[in-house]
C-alpha cells in the first residue's frame, strides 16, 4: 500500500527518501530506520524488491522490521550479517557542519545507533527544517535509560544541566522503547560542544545510550522546496 502524502513537506521527504533507497544495490546489506522518513525509504525499497532487487537488511524497529516483511524483503541478524554496507535513516536535527545528530523522538535510538556503528555508510534523509546550527536548539536530547532506579539517574543528568520530560505514550502511559527501557527528554538547549556532553552522559550508570550521533554521518540528503542537496562533513 502506498504511503499517501496531504503534507507538501512530507512529499519533499519521500522525494529524498527515493533519492537514498537509490544507493542500495543488488547484494548489499542494508540498515533500515525508523520512522516517517524511512516509511518512504522502506516503500521505495519493497518498490524495488518487488522489480527484482535482492539484498539483505536489519531494521531498527519492530515497526520497520514489520513494513519490511509486508513487502517480502529478506531480514537478517547482525550473527550472519555484522556489517551493514549502508545505513539509511531520518534525523530530528542535524548541526551544519559537523553533521553531528540527535535522533530518538520516535524511540529507536538504541537500535539505530547500534545499526549506524556497524555500517561502511550511514545517509541521513531529512527536510531543511531539520538543520540547525548547534543541536539542541529546537528538540531535547533523548536518552534511554534503564527502569530500575531511574529517578536517581535523571537526577545526575539534571546535575548536568538538563531539564527533563519522561517520555510517554499516546495513551498517556510510560513510553516502552523495543529493548522495554524508557526515554527520558533532556532539554539542554543550544549544545556548545555536543561531543563533550556525550562523553559526560555516558558516564552516567543507567544510561543505556543517547541520541546524540557523533562523527557517525556520512552523508546528509536534504528536501528543500528547490530540490535535494546532498551535505558532507565539512
């Protein structure tokens, strides 16, 4: 079934998402996101397998891994597969530049950065509205922890400086990631030096993993209402 697009900026989206899915070719094995953007790319990707292109992949979700098999494409474990040739996945910031990243406000982060670490390639498919200067200047950091003794965790992240949300769901309930962790929000605000605060929050017992992605991006494709720009590491 196709993915109907009312909103012209997630039409912009699916344009770049077709533009990365492009890149996977016959024999690869491929990394695939979560969320909206990678929807287009895993439509695109079931496109394409129906047409005749074989290749291998390891979704980052149940959910992407659920889109996946309803189009019959092959999934596969990191015990047969441990390197992923690309990795394509959205962003909800990424810092001009640097390329550096913040993901997880759909909940994958663990995963995916499990996935992007593995992979010879990692392309970023976002829209404009998602490039920023500094990260943190519109969304809060995402940051995996583990249930038991959770509130002493949060208190050594707010000692760094973070403001926090505990992530829930639709419903109103804790928010569960796939790994059954929760998500605690940090809001930082502007990040002077986004690596430094990665270092510090891995320090941190209970921490299970951030969303903040360093040195990790390859290549950004960006939905602009002019067209696709492709970003490198400056």
């Amino acid at each position: 079934m196709s993915i109907q697009n009312a909103d012209p900026r997630a039409e912009l989206k699916r344009q770049a998402a077709i533009e990365a899915a492009d890149m996977v070719k016959d024999g690869m094995v491929v990394g695939l996101g979560s969320g909206s953007t990678s929807a287009f790319m895993i439509e695109e990707l079931g496109r394409r397998w129906a047409e005749g292109l074989r290749f291998s992949a390891i979704p980052t979700s149940e959910r992407s891994a659920e889109q996946a098999r309803s189009h019959g494409i092959k999934l596969v474990t990191f015990a047969t597969h441990p390197q992923i040739d690309i990795d394509i996945d959205g962003a909800d910031e990424v810092e001009r530049g640097s390329l550096n990243l913040i993901k997880g406000l759909g909940g994958a982060l663990f995963r995916e950065k499990i996935v992007a670490a593995a992979a010879r390639k990692f392309v970023v498919v976002v829209d404009d509205s998602k490039i920023v200067d500094r990260l943190g200047e519109r969304v809060p950091v995402p940051v995996e922890v583990a249930n038991f003794g959770w509130t002493s965790t949060a208190r050594q992240l707010e000692a760094l400086g973070a403001k926090i949300t505990q992530r829930l769901d639709r419903g109103g309930n804790v928010f569960v990631t796939d790994g059954g962790n929760m998500i605690l929000d940090c809001h930082f605000g502007p990040i002077a030096d986004s690596a430094s605060l990665q270092r510090q929050l891995e320090q941190i017992v209970g921490v299970i993993e951030t969303g903040l992605f360093i040195g990790r991006t390859s290549e950004v494709i960006v939905a602009t209402a002019d067209g696709l720009q492709r970003l490198g590491v400056a």
